[in-house]
C-alpha cells in the first residue's frame, strides 16, 4: 500500500491538503468523493519521503510588469477547471476557486476578470478571448465546446494537448541542458586560460625570441588580442546578433533562416518532425472538438514558427477550401514526412481524419524524444572530447614553451 498526497476542494470551494494510503490513484478519487471532496491532483509520496509541508510564504521582491502567465501555468489552470467542472460545479464557482487556489498574480488577475465577464452574460469563450494570455486554439476548442454543449470533453482535450505538448518542451530541454552546460564550461575555461593564466607567462617568454615555440606564440597572441581587444570582440558579437535579429524581423529574412535551418544535416530533420508533431496534434485536436477543417487550418499556421512549414499550409488551406482535402496538398509541398502524408490520406479516406492526425503527432513526438537522445549521446563525449583538446592545446603549448628554456644558450 502506497502514500498519496492530494489537493482538493469541498462543495464550498475550500482547498484541502492531505495525504491518504491507498493501493493506487482510482481508490483515492473515489475516497475524496465520499468525503464530499473534488481532487484536483493526485501524486503518489516516494518510499522515506515525507510529506511536503505547508508553504510558508515569504516577502517577495516587487516585479515590475507583474509575473508573466507561462504555458505551464495555463496547463495547471486547466487541469483544475476541469476537474472542477467534471465534479459538477457550476462555471462560475470553478472559476471562483480557481481565483482563490492560485498564486500567481497575474493569473489570479486574469481569472477574476473572466469571472466577472461570464457573471456579465458573456460565454466563458468570449471572455478568454478578451484576455492575451490565451492562444486562438485555446479560445476556439472552448467555444466549440460551448456550442456543442461538450465543455467538458472540450476542457478534457484542451487539458491533454497543453500536458503533451509540454511533456514535450520539457523532453527536449531536459536532453539539452547537459550539453549547453558543457558548452558554457568549455568557453568559461578557455577564456580563463586566455585571460589569467596565460599572462603569468607572459614576462618569462619575453626575452625569447623566437626560441618560444610556434604553438606557443599563436596561444600567447590569441591571449594578448583578447585581453587588449574584448571590447572589439564583443562589438563585433553584439553586430552579428544585431544583424541576424534584424534579419529574422523580416519576413523575408525569416523565411530564408527557417529554410537555412531545415537543410542542416540532422538538426533540420529534428526540427522538421517537432513541428509535424505540434501542427498535427493541434488540428486532430481541433478537429475532435468540433472546429471547423478551414478554421483549424488556419489557427494552425499561425502557431507554426517555421515559415517554410507555415507558408506550405497556406498552400494546404487554399487547397482544402478548393475540395481538395489536405493530403494531396500536403504531399505536393514537400515539406512534410510522407509518412505523415499516408496517415492523414488515410484518415480522409476512413472518415478519422482526427484520430489519424493524433496519431501522426504521437509516432513524431516518439521519433523526436529517440533522435533527442541518440543526438544528445554523441554530443556530449564530442564535446568532452573537443574541450579536452582545447585546454589541452593550450597547456601543452606552454609546457613545450617552458621545456624550450633548457635549449637556450646561457
């Protein structure tokens, strides 16, 4: 029998800590229930762990602008509405708990003001859509859901689109930060070796001459151009981010880097299945909840960060709106994985065009955490291996130089 600790809420919108032993997560719901409680989450406590005690909550430092409402934040919010408007509770409660549960300020600020919309008269749909916070696709499924009268399987969708999609982020961060971490140690130690180290020899090699090895006196220009020269460096760092962010501003510009970044050999393959991922599983979700083909379509490209994808959606959508069905468009562009062109056929064809596109978005998430992995195996010994060689070099050009001193004439 394991551990479980909860966070709940009572029919008077109360939030409620604790924890329950339990055989597994079903027992647990049906326990809060018969309590009167609705679960919001459920996590299992590792064996010799003790239960999270109670935040105390500490000054905390003014923001200017206030906290900004991340995808995360978006993805907890939605698993409580939904939980509680599954449990029964009228709308405007829920929100009124969620005002209450959450401590985040901004959205705390934004719950209370669509709260007050909907007790206004407007439809939960039009008051997200007066709040920047959330995105066309989370505004359209609800309102979809609201005018089918399946809100709550349109929360429940939206629920597990935001937790896959961030389960993805999170992947693909998680695999990254072990080699910007090496990357970040290497430039550190070479810099330090430039900077530092390398001028304490600087006064004992300088009566040499040409005696000090080549090795040595291209390691000891390098360390004097650095020093003498950073701020040149720096300028000239500072320009070519200038000139690329001024670049990518425009749309020819971003369109031209997109299309540079899908042709690098592995790196453009990777990105090129991570967005076939997202766009695939927005639109079977989209389209599972009720939103129409040309409208999904639509929101779809806009979500798209690639330009060369998003422009071959364009392409998609005219050829959709002309009745020629997405596939036959899709497999002209060029752009996307012909598997993906055949499943979605296929999903025309049977009438399940929804469940084969979340599918395709499944087989492509599986395919990019596998690449992120075998990619994120070979890079890091190569990385090990390059900054090896790098401080490597450099030692060695200064013990050789040190050893030349024995071949000088006294």
């Amino acid at each position: 029998m394991a551990q479980f600790q909860y966070r709940a809420v009572d029919a008077q919108g109360k939030l409620v800590e604790g924890t329950i032993d339990a055989t597994e997560v079903p027992v647990v719901v049906a326990r809060l229930h018969d309590r009167g409680l609705i679960p919001l989450n459920i996590g299992e406590v590792a064996a010799g762990a003790r239960p999270k005690a109670r935040r105390i909550a500490l000054p905390q430092l003014p923001s200017f602008g206030g906290r900004r409402v991340k995808r995360r934040d978006l993805l907890i919010m939605t698993q409580e509405l939904t939980a509680l408007v599954s449990a029964g509770l009228p709308l405007d409660r829920s929100l009124a708990t969620l005002a209450d549960l959450t401590d985040h300020a901004e959205l705390k600020r934004v719950i209370t003001e669509v709260l007050h919309a909907v007790q206004g008269g407007k439809s939960l749909a039009e008051a997200l859509a007066a709040q920047k916070v959330f995105p066309p696709i989370y505004v359209n499924m609800v309102r979809a859901g609201e005018a089918g009268g399946f809100l709550e399987s349109a929360l429940q969708r939206l629920e597990d689109y935001l937790d896959r999609s961030q389960q993805l982020r999170d992947d693909v961060s998680a695999a990254l930060t072990y080699p910007v971490l090496l990357i970040c140690i290497l430039g550190g130690s070479l810099v330090f070796l430039l900077v530092y180290v390398l001028p304490k020899f600087t006064a004992l090699f300088a009566d040499m001459g040409k005696a000090v090895p080549l090795q040595a006196r291209v390691v000891i220009a390098a360390s004097d151009l650095l020093r003498a020269y950073w701020w040149v460096l720096l300028g000239v760092v500072g320009l070519a981010v200038g000139a690329i962010r001024y670049s990518m501003s425009t749309p020819r510009g971003r369109y031209g880097w997109d299309q540079w970044k899908l042709r690098i050999p592995l790196v453009g393959t990777l990105l090129r299945k991570m967005e076939v991922a997202t766009l695939a599983r927005t639109l079977g979700t989209l389209l599972k909840s009720g939103v129409p083909l040309l409208s999904s379509l639509s929101m779809v490209r806009e979500i798209v960060r690639n330009q060369v994808i998003a422009r071959a959606l364009g392409e998609v959508e005219v050829g959709a709106r002309e009745g020629a069905g997405i596939a036959a468009p899709l497999a002209q562009s060029g752009v996307f994985p012909q598997l993906a062109v055949q499943m979605i056929g296929v999903g025309e064809e049977t009438g399940r065009l929804d469940e084969l596109l979340l599918k395709v978005a499944d087989h492509f998430d599986r395919e990019v955490r596998t690449a992120i992995q075998q990619f994120t195996r070979l890079l890091e010994p190569a990385l090990i291996v390059i900054m090896g060689l790098g401080v490597g070099s450099i030692v060695v050009s200064m013990l050789s130089a040190i050893f030349s001193l024995n071949d000088l004439p006294m």
